[in-house]
C-alpha cells in the first residue's frame, strides 16, 4: 500500500452518536423505545439484550444509554472471571458488546451477580437472542432469560437511504440525493454494507480530490461487489 493510501485510511471521522443523531424507523423502534423510557422500565427489569445484524445501531443505542446512566462499556470478548472487579470498578451500569457462547460464561455470570447487588442494571448486545444461543450455564441462560430482549431488524429502502445519509454527513461528504437513490437501489441491503460502501466513498473522494458524483457512487460499488 503506498504512503498517500495509509495517511488517508488512518485520517479519522467523527461519528455523530447522539440520541438525535439516531434514525428512528420501524426496524428500530423497540429498541430505542426502551432505551427512551429509562429508567422508567417496567416490571422488575434490570437489565435489557439488544439484538441485531452487525453495525444495525446496537452500539450507538448503548452509548446514549451509558450517557444517561454516567455507565461503562465491557466487551464480552474481554472478560474474565479473575479480573472481572478490576475491569467493573465502582461502576453500576453496564453495557455489554458482543455477547454470545464464545464468551467466558463463568465472568458474565459474575458480572451479572455483581451489578445487580449494587443495584444496577446491563445492556448486553448481541447478533441474536439469548435463547437461539448454545450456552452452557444454565444460570447465566436463565438470567439473560429474565431480560426484556428487542430486535433490530434489517433496513428497508427508506432506513437505508437516511443511514447513507447520515454516514455521509458524519464524514463530512456532500452528497446529492441522487447519488443516495443510486446507491440504495442497488446495494445490498445491510448496515454493514451501508458502513462499507460510505467509508469507499470517503476514501475515493479524498484520494482523487473528487466530488461524491454518481460516477464516484458507480466505481465504488463496483469496486465493492468485486470485492465480496
């Protein structure tokens, strides 16, 4: 990879990930409804899972709920039972990434047992609900089973025209309607692909000093089903 290409994949964006930053839409409404009403959740809810494809929002939706919580950020991934004080400090409110069986059980277990003693509550998110999941703690399953649990559901057309648009506008690119019709009509309909295919936009702009035109939108496309 030359220079010039290395400097431009390392130039950052600021993703807006604020509550009004979030298109609201049927595909999301569940879930950003529970995330609204906190902590007005009902029953004796302490704790929700949020799941849905990769980059369908789950962790912009976390991030408004840690901000009205003054909660942490874990990564399933990461934890482990022995350091797992460590890694919670003082904290009551917790979201959870990543949530799935090739996590520690015993630590999310814990984690689990530790913010509810401290009278907390957890997000945990997840590509798929907690019951489809082959876990093999019975006592962590049934405690994810207590939680409330809200899908994001794929884009339709009008959801992924207003993601490429707001992509384009956290990256700072002018981009017409047209070029937004173009791209949605004939991508695949995903949140990653939406991610994918503004991030190409972004680097073919800057590398060749070009305006977003629906040329640019066509070889990026292009460029971006070649490479599937």
């Amino acid at each position: 990879m030359a220079e010039s290409e290395q400097l431009l994949l390392a130039l950052p964006f600021r993703a807006a990930d604020g509550r009004d930053d979030f298109l609201v839409a049927p595909c999301n409404a569940a879930a950003v409804a529970w995330v609204d009403r906190w902590p007005d959740w009902p029953g004796p809810a302490r704790g929700l899972v949020i799941h849905g494809p990769a980059a369908a929002g789950k962790s912009h939706l976390a991030a408004v709920w840690r901000r009205a919580t003054g909660g942490i950020a874990l990564d399933a991934s990461t934890l482990a039972a022995g350091g797992l004080r460590a890694q919670l400090g003082a904290a009551r409110f917790v979201t959870v990434d990543n949530l799935s069986p090739a996590a520690d059980e015993e630590a999310l277990f814990h984690l689990f047992n530790l913010v509810l003693e401290r009278d907390g509550a957890l997000v945990f998110l997840a590509r798929e609900a907690p019951h489809r999941m082959a876990l093999t703690l019975a006592d962590l399953a049934s405690r994810l089973a207590s939680l409330p649990t809200v899908a994001i559901a794929p884009p339709d057309d009008a959801v992924l025209a207003g993601i490429l648009a707001k992509l384009c506008r956290d990256r700072q690119l002018a981009v017409g309607q047209e070029v937004i019709a173009y791209l949605t009509a004939r991508m695949e309909r995903s949140f990653a692909a939406a991610h994918a295919v503004v991030a190409g936009l972004d680097r073919a702009a800057v590398k060749d000093q070009r305006r977003v035109t629906l040329w640019l939108a066509r070889q990026v496309l292009s460029q971006s089903e070649e490479a599937t």
